[in-house]
C-alpha cells in the first residue's frame, strides 16, 4: 500500500512540474526578428517567471519586452533577444 502512495505522489509532482513551466510559441515582431511569446498561466505564476524564461531563451544576449499582459491568472511577455 506505501508503494502505491508513494507511486501516486510521485506521478502527481511529475505532472505538476509540466503544468507550471512557461509555454513559449515563436512569432515575428514589430522589427521583423524573432520574437518569443512567452505564457505564464497558471495561479501562481509571475511576470518573474516570463522574464526568466526569456533570459534562458535569449541568453547572455539579453532581450527587449515589447509586451506584457499581468492579470492573474493570464501572464505573458512577448520578447524580443537583442
């Protein structure tokens, strides 16, 4: 029975760290570069958890925000790397 338990929270933390992680779809932006929209969507989501996504994608480059929208539970940037 503790083998279930424990296969079931396990299961359920693997599938929470999926929920959580950003959703990035690449566009074009206003400059004609590529621009990252990156999403945030969920209950305990931030614009710091967008902007770190963006520092990983864009890297020691940098990026610009072009936009971003913050009302909970919808939080998204649009980036663009430098």
């Amino acid at each position: 029975m503790k083998k279930i338990k424990l296969l079931c929270f396990l299961a359920l933390v693997a599938l929470s760290g999926c929920t959580f992680s950003p959703s990035v779809k690449e566009s074009y932006g206003p400059s004609g570069n590529t621009s990252y929209e990156i999403s945030c969507n969920n209950m305990s989501a931030s614009l710091g958890a967008c902007y770190q996504k963006a520092g990983e994608i864009c890297k020691e480059r940098g990026y610009n925000v072009i936009s971003q929208h913050s009302e909970a539970p919808f939080v998204s940037i649009i980036a663009e790397c430098k």
